[in-house]
C-alpha cells in the first residue's frame, strides 16, 4: 500500500490540528507516550514533530508533507513546496505575530533605539533580517524559553511570538513593532510532490483541510414557505451564494436551503418565522468546498 508520511506539529498546536484533521473526516488517535499517533486513514504514516524543526524535515525528504507556520520556513530557510495556507492558530483562526516587545518603562520606541543593544528570541534569523533591514546593529540571542522574563533584565527587548498579546500585557511589556505574521501551511517535499500518487493525496488532504476551515463558524438553513411569501424571505437570508430553491409536492409551495454564518442564526430564524417560513431546519457544517 502506498503511504505519506506527513508531519504534524505537536506541543501548542498539536490538539487544535488533530480537530481539524477530525472535523475534515481524518481522525488522529495520539499517544502520550508514542510520537506516532494512528489514524483511520491507513494511506497516512504520522509523526509529530516541533513545528520549529518540520520545515527542514520536509525538506530533506524524512517526510512528504508536513503542517508548520510560516515563520518556520522563513527562520530556517527550507526549501519546500507550500501547497496552501491553513489560516489557525492554537486558541483561534486569527494569523499569530512575532513582534518586538520592551518593557513598559523602557526608552526604546523604535527599532532605531535597539541599536547597540541585546535581544532575546527563538526566531533569529527572522530578527537579524529585520534588523538589517533597517540598519540597525544589535546582538541578536537564541532564547532557549521564558523569553518575556528577560525583558528588562537580561536584555534590552525581545521579539516574541504572540496572538492576542495579553501574556506580554501581563507581563508588563508594550509591543513597540511587528515583524512578521504568520499563520499554518500545509507544506511538501518537491521530490515527493512530483510523484503522482503523493502529490494527488497531498492535494487530497489539502482540499479536506481547507473545506473543513470554510465551514468554521457556518451552519446550514433548510425551510418551507409559501411561493407568496418568497420575496420577503429571501430578503433575509445572507448566502455564500443564491439560496437553493426547489418545488414542494403541495402546489404553492418551495423549499429553501442556505449556507449562513452561525453566529446570525439566533437573528434571524424569528425574522424568517414572521415572514412565512415554516419547517426550519438548523444543522451543523463539517466541510465547505469551494
């Protein structure tokens, strides 16, 4: 049987993938004591890696495919094929930053005042880049964890990976600029992608991934109504595209089925009631193909 062997990144994003992985039909069974998790789908041979280590794995061809963010590629340099973007993070679907941060009472404003200065971080190829890019001389430091502890202390700033920026609010720290946003990729080998079977069920996987992204947040609508009552409902009814529409067996009568985002459903089921509709239906969306 052929297999792909695909990486998938574990640690703070590992549980967010597994339910998109579940949500696009691929359920991922892991191991506290295994980095080999099984799944259903017996064409699939998972291993979980350090988002910060897949590129170069993808890349030397240890796997076909492999799931990391951007700023991965960017810090290490591989040399992959990004096959599309998967716009999710660990606590939502929002892009994550890498972002230069300083104490509160700090006299650093912009990346001019880091000139002469020490910076700690995890990304360092991406801070050295950024630096050069504005000309700015300043000595860049691997940070091996409790990177915002060393603000004020042991450096002058840190560039650290950040989504929403609390944990640098409560830490007492103030965003001065924002390097680069990043958000996941499903990536591939370029040997395994020309490959004709590896590269139908990347593409495969991809199609399944991203399908179940577009269904985020989106539920869909069926209802009954009056042919008389058609205008004013359909006046209603926000839709990916036209609402489908198609004749009951009572005379006078049609069926309407739509896409809408979940979170206007509360709205306007009541609005949709007092326009005629009748028989409304709510179900949940694993999948949105496009």
């Amino acid at each position: 049987m052929n297999k792909l062997r695909i990486g998938l990144p574990k640690g703070s994003l590992q549980e967010s993938t597994i339910e998109l992985f579940r949500k696009a039909g691929i359920r991922i069974s892991p191991s506290q004591r295994s980095y080999f998790p099984s799944s259903d789908d017996e064409e699939l041979e998972i291993m979980l890696v350090r988002a910060q280590e897949m590129a170069k794995y993808v890349e030397d061809g240890t796997f076909d495919a492999g799931l990391t963010g951007l700023d991965w590629i960017i810090e290490t340099g591989a040399k992959v094929k990004e096959v599309c973007e998967l716009r999710y993070a660990k606590s939502g679907f929002r892009p994550v930053r890498w972002v230069l941060a300083v104490p509160e009472d700090s006299k650093i404003k912009s990346v001019k005042d880091l000139e002469g200065k020490r910076i700690a971080t995890e990304a360092v190829n991406i801070v050295k880049k950024y630096l050069a890019k504005n000309k700015v001389k300043a000595k860049v430091e691997f940070s091996w964890g409790a990177t915002e502890a060393k603000a004020g202390i042991l450096v002058d700033a840190i560039v650290e990976l950040t989504e929403t920026g609390s944990s640098l609010r409560a830490n007492k720290l103030r965003i001065v600029s924002e390097l680069l946003s990043s958000t996941t990729r499903l990536i591939a080998n370029h040997d395994s992608f020309k490959n004709d079977w590896k590269r139908k069920k990347i593409e495969s996987v991809a199609i399944l991934l991203e399908g179940a992204l577009n269904a985020e947040g989106m539920v869909g609508l069926k209802l009954n109504l009056k042919e008389e009552n058609l205008k004013n409902v359909m006046a209603l009814l926000p839709a990916l595209k036209k609402p489908t529409l198609s004749h009951l067996t009572i005379p006078g009568w049609v069926a309407v089925e739509v896409i809408l985002e979940e979170s206007t459903v509360k709205r306007i089921i009541p609005e949709l009631k007092r326009a005629g509709a009748e028989g409304i239906i709510e179900y949940p969306l694993n999948k949105i193909i496009y």
